[in-house]
C-alpha cells in the first residue's frame, strides 16, 4: 500500500467517472459584432487590423454576413476605432465573463449543452454566445451574472461531492 504524505489528497478518486471535471471563468471581457460582408473582403481586413493593432481576439465566430468576438476590456476602445476607420459600424457590449465547463469526456457526450442551458435558465442568466472544443464548452455572460453562473454550474454537474 502507498502511503501519501500528509496533507496531500488524491483528487482523481471520485471524479474518473465524471464527464465535467472542472468550471473556470475570464471576466473583463467585449463582445464585438460587426457585420461585413465576405465578398467585400472585410472579414479579412477585421482581423487584420486587429493583429495590426496588437489587440488579441478570442471566442470568434464567423458567417457570411459577419463576425463575432471577444476582446479584453481594456481593448475595447481601441478594437471599435479600429473598426470604425474601416468604415463599419461595430456593436459592442462590454462587462462580459468568458464561463467554461472543463472535462476530458465531454465531447460527443449528448446532454453537456442541454445541462448548462439549463442551469443558467433556472438562475435567468442569459448566454450572450457559446463554443466548444473536444474538452471544454464556453459561456459568454453578462459580469455580473458570473459569480451565480459559475456556482449554477458547479451544482448542476456536482462538482462539490
């Protein structure tokens, strides 16, 4: 038998038969919207300049009628005259927290998204946008809904036993 030291835990019992293992959060975040068409070019010259102007973009969508992302607070200014001196017209909403749902298991797992959903639903919390990766589901919401959102998640998933 392997004694562990004292004070040291194993964290892996208990949790290898759960598909969410973790949530995490990154609050002081925009949203930017824009519409543009892709024929124009201008999905293009949108992150361009962004990249041009050191501004790091994250939580992207992209359709042919436009794009959606997410930049720090702190450059929100400067990403909306970026854009505003390509002549379009961007939307942003700022006071956002990027909420993800983390574990190893959880892609192709039918019901992830349905339990989030829910979970924010019942505490009406709305979801700005959404995204996924084999390992982790993100959640834009409102900053000051974040707090309640991380602790709707962590109950609904039983994160706590």
């Amino acid at each position: 038998m392997v004694t562990q030291p004292e004070g040291f835990r194993d964290i892996q019992t208990g949790i290898v038969d759960r598909f969410v293992t973790g949530v995490a959060y990154v609050s002081n975040i925009t949203q930017i919207s824009v519409e543009c068409d892709r024929t124009e070019g201008l999905q293009l010259k949108v992150f361009q300049s962004m990249a041009e102007n050191s501004i790091s973009v994250d939580f992207i969508n992209v359709t042919p009628t436009g794009v959606l992302y997410t930049v720090f607070d702190s450059d929100s200014e400067k990403a909306i005259e970026v854009l505003q001196s390509l002549n379009l017209k961007p939307k942003s909403l700022s006071g956002c927290a990027k909420v993800s749902v983390i574990g190893g298991g959880i892609n192709g797992v039918p019901g992830i998204m349905a339990k989030i959903v829910e979970s924010l639903c019942e505490h009406d919390i709305s979801i700005l946008q959404s995204a996924d990766s084999n390992t982790t589901i993100w959640v834009l919401v409102k900053k000051e809904d974040m707090a309640q959102a991380l602790r709707a998640l962590h109950h609904k998933f039983e994160l706590h036993r």
